[in-house]
C-alpha cells in the first residue's frame, strides 16, 4: 500500500481486520521495520486522538517521529496557484512538500474541509498535493472529505463488540453550536458500505450526505425508525453538504440528542463516537456514560488502525 486515502486502499476488510487483530496482539512485532525510518506528522488542523495515536502508533513501529504544526511555529502556507504573495503568507506549499518529503519516509496529513468552496474541498487538493508533490507515501490524518484512519478503528471495535454476524449498525446525525465537516459520516459510511452489516443512516432533511458516501444504506427521516433494534448508534454530527447551503447549518433540533429513552429503542446498542463529543447536545451524560459506550475502547483502538495502516505502508518500501 502506497498510499491510504479511503477504504480501497486498505484491501479485502477481512483480510484488514486480521492484521488489525495482530498489531493489537503484538503491538512491538514488528519494530525492525520502521528503524531508521521517520514519520512526519503534517498538521493543519488541531488533534488529540490522531495525534497520539498515530504517533503511539509510530513509535510501536520502531520510527522516528516528527510533528509539524503549520499554524504554530511554522510559516503560514500558500495554498493556491496564481496568488500574489503579498500577504502574511510566506511560504508556498509548492515548495514546502518536497522540502518535508526529504525529511521523511512517510508522511500523515490533516486537513479539514474549509467550507469556503465546495469543489476545492471534495478535490482535497491539499491532501493531493503531498501525494503528488512530496515524492513519499502519504496517509490522511483526517482530509476534507473522509477520516479513514477513524473509520478502520470504528469498524476494528463493532467487529470486536457485535454479538450477530450482521449487525444494524445506525448512523445518526444529532445536533452541535458548530459546523462541522462530512469527513466523519462520510467515511464511516464508506467503510461500513463494504462491510457486511445492515446500515442505516438517520438524518433530519436537508442534511443528505453525496451519494457516492450514502452507497446502499438506507436513509430515514424519523430517528426513532432508525434506532429501532440497532445493535450500534455511531452519533455524529454534520454540516449541510448541498451545494446552496454547504457548510451552513440549518437545525439545531435537540430531539436528535442521543437519550436513555432513544437507546431504549435499540436491541441493547452499543452507543459509538469518534470524539470530541459535546456533550447533551450529541449525547447525554447518562448515554455515553453508561457501560453500553464504546467511545474509550473506540479511541484506543485508533492506535491499531495508525498501526497497521503505518505497517502495510512499511512494507511496501
């Protein structure tokens, strides 16, 4: 695996979950593999979770890690063609890419979407620009359009937590104060679309995903419909992605709020999050607090995903 942008590039999910299983296992196996190798970490974008976990997951691999933070302590970057550098940008990330690359081996990028322009953010032109321009491997650390590395430790834990061989797995929008890109919904709905479960996704209307992410889930309007004998309630919320309101958000309906009395509609589900969560507004106290939640076990097993994603690049040196 060269590069790992969405689930096509992981391979057959069987076979991804199996080498999940072993990097948990034996999480320093294989540690001769990234000696004398370095991971640069590229962050546009704030992080916990990805952060730590990948760079856990760096370390494990026996690599050498470097963070860059491009808004803090490093120069601000050009991000267009054709511009008049006559602003407080100082640099172009023409020139700033190749330089990274020939520090690293590999390279992890986060961008999110901007909500400025549509196009600009479905092209992940920042993402493409490492891929093209950095003569290195590159993964997304989370990218306008899709959070993969998110979305494998998602499916890493409903595979270890499911108690049918195909379970309803719901995808539920649930309100927030802020505008909060597709990159999450869209790419766990990408990956549980290749997955074998039932999948539902629960959203108020005008709040459609694109249809490429929707696939072949089945799409309600009425939350409790959904919710009803799930057996998993992945919460999340998202900004509007039609192109006239892009970005924009137009319901802040607490009915969505994920409740003890919404879960009671469910065959017993595990309730999932990617986190930060706000909390009574996504999910009640007594929800994400209960031992039906999964959201610890989930963020630990970002570790796993950064790992085998981070090996199967290894490999391919």
């Amino acid at each position: 695996m060269r590069n790992f942008t969405n689930v096509n590039d992981i391979g057959p999910l069987s076979e991804a979950l199996s080498k999940a299983r072993f990097v948990k296992e034996n999480p320093f196996a294989d540690q001769a593999l990234g000696k004398n190798k370095t991971l640069l970490m590229v962050f546009f974008n704030s992080s916990l979770r990805t952060r730590l976990s990948t760079q856990k997951a760096g370390l494990n691999l026996g690599m050498n890690v470097i963070v860059l933070d491009i808004n803090q302590g490093a120069w601000k970057l050009e991000t267009e063609r054709g511009v008049i550098m006559d602003g407080d940008k100082s640099e172009h990330i023409l020139e700033a890419i190749p330089v990274m690359g020939s520090y690293c081996d590999v390279i992890g990028v986060r961008s999110f979407a901007r909500f400025e322009n549509k196009r600009y953010d479905y092209d992940e032109v920042i993402l493409n620009q490492f891929i093209q321009y950095s003569g290195r491997p590159v993964f997304s650390m989370e990218a306008a359009t899709r959070h993969p590395l998110q979305s494998f430790a998602d499916l890493i834990t409903i595979e270890e937590y499911k108690k049918s061989r195909r379970p309803k797995v719901v995808m539920t929008w649930a309100p927030h104060p802020k505008a909060l890109p597709q990159a999450v919904p869209n790419s766990f709905a990408e990956w549980m679309n290749a997955y074998d479960c039932d999948f539902v996704i629960a959203q108020p209307e005008g709040y459609e995903l694109e249809p490429q992410f929707v696939g072949n889930a089945r799409v309600e309007y009425d939350q409790n419909k959904a919710l009803e004998g799930a057996d998993f309630v992945y919460a999340k919320n998202w900004a509007v992605c039609a192109d006239a309101n892009y970005g924009k958000v137009m319901n802040t309906d607490r009915s969505w709020t994920v409740t003890k009395e919404k879960m009671a509609l469910t065959n017993n589900a595990f309730f999932m999050h990617c986190l930060p969560v706000r909390r009574n507004m996504i999910v009640s106290d007594d929800v994400i607090e209960s031992p039906q939640s999964l959201v610890i076990p989930e963020a630990a097993n970002r570790v796993v995903s950064a790992q085998t994603v981070l090996k199967e690049i290894l490999l391919s040196l």
